[in-house]
C-alpha cells in the first residue's frame, strides 16, 4: 500500500490497528508520524521522508528521512536526526532507536541534558541502553553555553544513569583552555546532587603558618542518616594531619563529630589533636538535650592550624551539656533545666585572660502564671550553681526571684507596674579569713514601665508616611544592700546601651543587685510605609538618679557620682532601597564629649554589589575602622576586599583582597587574606579557586565560607547553580569525586 500526501499522521496501538480499543487507548501508548511523505505497509513498516516527525510517549525522532518498524518499535534515520527523550535532546548524522525499550545507538552526535544541572557535549557514538541510561564513547561533556567552549571534561567511556544518579567515566580528564587540569584512571559520581561515596576534588592553600597546604577529601555516603568524610592533609611546615567529619541525623538527633590528628607537629614539638562534637537530642515534646564539647591539644592550636577569626579569637572553649523541660499548662507554663558547664581555656601569653567558673552543676527553672483573676502575671524563677575554679573561692549558689506584675496594655499606651524580691544564699569554700561562708541576702524591688505612642499620616520628599511618636518612662527603685562579703561566680558590670536603661539591674549575672531609685526617660520617633517598613528611626534616652550609687561590683571598685547618666541617641534606618545607615552615640554632658559611637554604612543595590562601612569608639579601648565590599569592577570581573584597622593598636586586624571572575559556566577566584592570630602572630593565607559550574571545583575548598564571614552581604556568583549551594542542600558535586 503506497501513501502520498502532503502532510499525514497516522495513530498506531501496540496490538490492534484502526479498531475501536486502539482509539481508546492512553495516548501515551500510540504512536504518531508526521511527514510530507510517507511510503509503506501501515502494519509492518513505514517510511517517512521530508520533515519527518515519530512520537511515541515522551520520545521524538526528527529527520529528513525515518524508517520506522512497528511490529519491533525500531527507527532507522539518516541526515540531520534529532531525538528528544525526556528533557535530554540528541543531534547527529544517523540513528537507530528502540521506542518500545528505549535502547539503540546514535553515530556522532551532539547532546544537551536539560537536567537539575543542564550540560552538553559530543561523543562519537551513544548508546541508549533503557530510559536515562546513556553510554558515551570518546566524550566531551560541559556546562558551558553554546559556543563558548572554555572547559570540558574529556572521557573514554561515559556512562549516565540518570535512574540510579550514577555516572561512571574511564580516564576523564578535564581540560581548561586547551590545558588539563586532571586526569584519572577512572570517576564515579552522582548525577542528580545524590551523595555518593568516592574521592572529592583534592584542595591546596597556602599560609604562612603552615606553608603550602594540599589535602585529598574522601566522601563514605554511609547511609541516608549518616556520612562522613576523611581528609588527609600535607601542610608543608606542619607535615601530614588526618581530618575526619562524621555527621548523623535521625528523627529524634542531629550530631556532628569532628577530630584533627596531626601527629609530632615538627614546628611545635609533639603531636596536636582538636576535637569537636555537637548533638542535639529530642527526648519527647517539650523535652530535649544539647551537648557541645570542644577541646584541643594545647593553647596554640588554633594559632597555627586555624584560619578564622571565630576559632583563633577563641580564649574559653565550651563543654557544655544540657537537658532542657518546658510544658504549658492551663494559663501557665514552666521550664526546668539541668547543664554541666565548663572551659578549656587558651592563654594568649601577651594577652592573658582569667578563666571562667566552671558550672558543675546547674540546675534552674521557672513557673510562668498568667493572667491572674483578670489582673497579674507572675514569675517564679530559681537557681543552683555549683563552682568551680582552680584558683579563686569555690561554692555553690542557690537563688529564688519570684516576681508579679499587672500589665496594662491599650491602643497608644501602656503601663506595667511590676515587683518582686531576691532571695540568694551561698556555701562557700577557700574563703579568706573571717569571711562568712554562708551569706545571705534578700532584696525587694519595684519597677513601672510606661510608654504612649502618637501616630499621624504625613509626608517625606512626597511620599507618605505614618510618623509615630513614642515617649517611655521606667522608675526602678531597689533598696541598698552590702554585697561585698559575696564573690564574683558570673557577674559583671552591665554594657550601658538603649535595652540596658529599661532593666531593674546594672549588672549581669547572679552575685551582685545594684541599689536604684532612678527613671529613664526615651523618646523614639519612626517613619514607616504603607507596607509598614521601617524607613527612619530616631531614638533617644536618658537615665536621672535621685539617689547615690553604693553597690559596688566589688571593693574598691568606682562609683557613679553623677546624677545624670550619659545621653543615648541613635538614628537609622533606609536612605533607600539599596541605602541603609545605623548611628549610635553615648554623649556625656558633664564633659562635653563623646565616650562612645559607631556609625554603619550598607549600600546593596543589587545582587553582588554591596559595600559596607563602619567606625567604632570608645574612649581609651576601641577606636576601629571595617571597611569591606564585593563590586563588579569590567565585564565578569568582581572585586572583593575587607580592610579592618585598629588605630589603638596601631595595627591591621584583618585584610582581605581579591578578585573573582564570572564566566558563566566557571567561576575564578583569587583571594589574600592577612590576619591578626594571637598578639604576637599574623598569619597570611593565600586562597584560590576554580569552580566549574555544576561539576565542582580545585583549589582551597572553602573560598565562599571565607568571603561570607568577611563581606556581609557577600553574594555567591551564579548562585542558583546547585553546585555553589551551601554544603547541608549540596552533599556531594558531580566529578568531584574519582577512582
């Protein structure tokens, strides 16, 4: 039978041809071809000429000339054939496809996968060996665009199993400009961002603390709860260290356990360990634990084998362990805690520190009433600590700090009265002559915050606003008691800032209540939108005392003698979008000066355009510079910088430049970090990295971890690539991993 029309579609069952049940089957088990000619026997085997079309379930072959078999679902095309399988598009001179298994083979084609990770390439042959399942031979595989053809990966064999997110490559190596970068016998590698176990790309850095830096991470996918990842190090200055990872996470706990073996350190003399393990335990609703132990071989570890201000700024480090109980009940809740709590203490010799009291044990808790007959809320807080230090008195503390207050909230006021008494005793151990060993204390107190708050519709540069005016006054009054015969377990002299005025104690911690018949007296202004953010704010506080200072933080220790605390102002807010400012300043008006401010800056326009700014003074302690920013600087290029400067120390705390490059498809990165370690010890660290979108990267692993902490605000180019995702959404990256 000989058919010629123009155009033609003709519908095929599996089974039954032109018959009722093959109209009634799903269309997605029909067969159609579309063509400006078709030759053949409809129920053996066709052929298709001109602008040929064959669709059969997600698959689509294009051509000029297609044969197709029906009793075997086989399709023969030559010159120019395209083959759609899913989101994964084929390209090539001649083709043979299976479209009932999926299986066949296609000569010299070119492919683009429009995956989670969208990739192309070519190959001079792929055989299709089921659904997702395709086999390359002698491939080029890349992320690049069309036409730019700036890095690929090179491969004997490879085989994508999209089904089991497995890819397997047979001597990859991949290539940068023209230049190989790596080669291996051999790689395995997940495909759709599944973790995997196998090598991770290896890594290098370079510092002067311990020279030239290269380590080679290995990924054990344990099990979906739990993975670990091993890394062995060679530090140039240091020689070799073990770095091990585990991480586990069940319905119940999450954990992470992490330990550093560096063994007969050759700088330092003998073998230097860190250990650190988190774990966070969920016992039932309302109840859960935390434990959080940290300890390393000795006070210079993190000086010379860290590269972070939060771990070589690190003077007390935590073993901390807890077990939590909170409940509500009818208008009430409670919360009982019991914890273990002490340090491991890292002296700077030219910057000694007095190490914190170790709490073992602490138990505490709390009964919350509310609402009392309509009127009162009630707290009924209590505490024991037991102390412990190697140097200074040892004892224990118990307190009881029941309070009731009668609050009084209304649209535009509020006024809450509040009351209570502080019950503290102590037992005390290595206490000096004659001093008591059981003291006692008990002290009442009364407080009464009050605020109104006006709102009106107004206008700023034609736009408008609802402008609020809020005065609050707060009147403490705490009768003196002499507190110098008890010690100093945990407690310090509050930071006088804007929450501070509006608290019954200036000290923090459980050993001291300081005396007060005193009123803070604040105003706060703020512009808001319609959408009720916040554009400006202005606020300023002032604290009056009526009465002498007499509790002193202990013996000898300077007392307020003026009547009249320091003047507290602030202004901030957004300029606009991109522009927002925060100014804070502690004015004395008895000297006519300033004792502390700070001023921050943050202009982000849009993503990967950010600077920031700040100053800070204090008088005789602090007067510091932060200047950092990312910035396109030409076409791709950015720029990254931090500068920090303390002109008390006369000194650079941390400097940081670099520059990052953007090309779409890989990403360069080259930064130098100078750093202030201990008082005697700079460390200078050069990082660089190479990340090849959604395949992974070399160089130093950590890069965007570094610029994040550096540049507030700091935006990971080409972010939405799965690839540049922050670890816990991104386990493990394609060809990272090898042998």
């Amino acid at each position: 039978m000989l058919f010629r029309f123009a155009t033609l579609a003709i519908a095929f069952s599996a089974a039954v041809v032109h018959s009722a049940s093959a109209l009634a089957q799903d269309p997605s088990d029909a067969t159609t071809i579309d063509a400006q000619k078709i030759e053949g026997v409809s129920d053996l085997e066709m052929s298709a000429r001109g602008q040929a079309e064959i669709r059969h379930g997600d698959a689509a072959v294009y051509g000029e000339f297609l044969r197709y078999n029906r009793e075997f679902g086989e399709i023969e095309g030559e010159g120019g054939v395209r083959l759609q399988s899913g989101v994964d598009r084929f390209f090539g001179p001649s083709l043979y496809y299976n479209l009932l298994d999926d299986t066949g083979t296609f000569q010299g084609p070119q492919f683009q996968l429009q995956r989670e990770r969208p990739a192309r390439g070519q190959a001079d042959r792929i055989e299709f060996a089921g659904k997702s399942k395709y086999k390359l031979f002698n491939a080029i595989f890349t992320t690049c665009k069309p036409g730019q053809d700036d890095w690929f990966l090179e491969a004997r064999e490879l085989d994508l199993d999209y089904e089991a997110d497995e890819g397997r490559a047979d001597h990859p190596r991949l290539r940068f400009f023209d230049h190989t970068l790596f080669a291996f016998p051999r790689a395995s590698f997940p495909l759709e961002n599944r973790r995997r176990s196998g090598m991770l790309t290896p890594y290098y850095s370079q510092t002067s603390q311990r020279g030239l830096e290269f380590g080679i991470p290995y990924y054990w996918n344990i099990a979906p709860e739990r993975d670990a990842t091993f890394t062995p190090v060679w530090m140039a200055r240091r020689g070799f260290q073990l770095k091990t990872d585990f991480r586990y996470m069940q319905p119940q706990h999450v954990g992470n356990l992490r330990y550093e073996y560096l063994p007969d350190d050759p700088v330092f003399g003998r073998t230097r360990t860190g250990l650190s393990w988190v774990h966070t335990q969920n016992f039932a609703p309302g109840v859960m634990a935390q434990v959080d132990y940290n300890k390393v071989s000795d006070e210079r570890y993190f000086v010379d084998l860290a590269s972070q201000v939060k771990q070589v700024s690190t003077g007390n480090l935590p073993q901390d362990m807890f077990v939590v109980k909170n409940a509500i009940f009818g208008s009430g809740s409670y919360v009982a805690q019991a914890r273990l709590e002490r340090f491991q203490t890292l002296q700077d010799p030219l910057a000694p520190i007095v190490p914190p009291y170790w709490r073992l044990p602490q138990l505490s808790g709390a009964v919350n009433y509310n609402d009392i007959v309509g009127l009162f809320d009630s707290t009924l807080p209590g505490e024991y600590v037991r102390f412990q230090h190697p140097t200074l008195v040892d004892g224990s503390r118990a307190t009881f700090a029941p309070t009731l207050a009668m609050p009084r909230i209304r649209p535009g006021w509020f006024v809450t009265p509040k009351a209570g008494v502080r019950y503290v005793t102590y037992d005390l151990e290595q206490t000096a002559t004659g001093a008591p060993t059981n003291p006692f204390i008990a002290i009442p107190w009364f407080s009464v915050d009050s605020g109104l708050v006006f709102d009106r519709q107004t206008s700023w540069f034609g736009q408008a606003y609802n402008q609020t005016l809020e005065p609050r006054l707060f009147y403490v009054r705490v009768p003196y008691h002499n507190q110098d015969n008890v010690p100093l377990f945990d407690t310090a002299l509050a930071d006088f800032n804007y929450p501070q005025l509006f608290t019954e104690n200036r000290f923090v911690g459980g050993d001291r209540f300081g005396d007060a018949n005193q009123a803070t007296l604040a105003l706060t202004t703020r512009f808001l939108q319609q959408d009720g953010q916040e554009r400006f704010r202005a606020t300023l506080g002032q604290r009056f005392y009526f009465e002498e200072e007499r509790v002193a933080l202990a013996p000898g220790s300077t007392l307020r003698l003026a009547s009249e605390s320091d003047v507290l102002a602030s202004v901030g807010g957004k300029a606009s979008q991109a522009l927002s400012y925060d100014v804070t300043t502690q004015y004395n008006p008895y000297k006519s000066r300033a004792e502390r401010y700070g001023v921050a800056l943050r202009y982000a326009p849009e993503v990967a355009r950010v600077l920031n700014f700040s100053y800070r003074f204090q008088r005789d302690i602090l007067r510091q510079i932060d200047l950092s920013g990312q910035w396109p600087v030409a076409q791709g290029w950015y720029g990254v910088g931090r500068y920090n400067y303390s002109f008390l120390d006369r000194r650079l705390l941390e400097g940081l430049a670099g520059a990052e490059y953007n090309a779409g498809c890989w990403i360069f990165r080259f930064v130098v970090q100078r750093l202030q370690a201990a008082a005697d010890v700079t460390n200078t660290a050069i990082v660089f990295q190479l990340e090849f979108t959604g395949v992974g990267q070399v160089g130093t692993a950590d890069a965007t971890q570094l610029l994040r902490r550096d540049v507030p605000g700091y935006s990971v180019l080409n972010r939405t690539d799965p690839a540049l995702m922050p670890p816990s959404a991104n386990p493990r990256l394609p060809f990272q991993q090898v042998f």
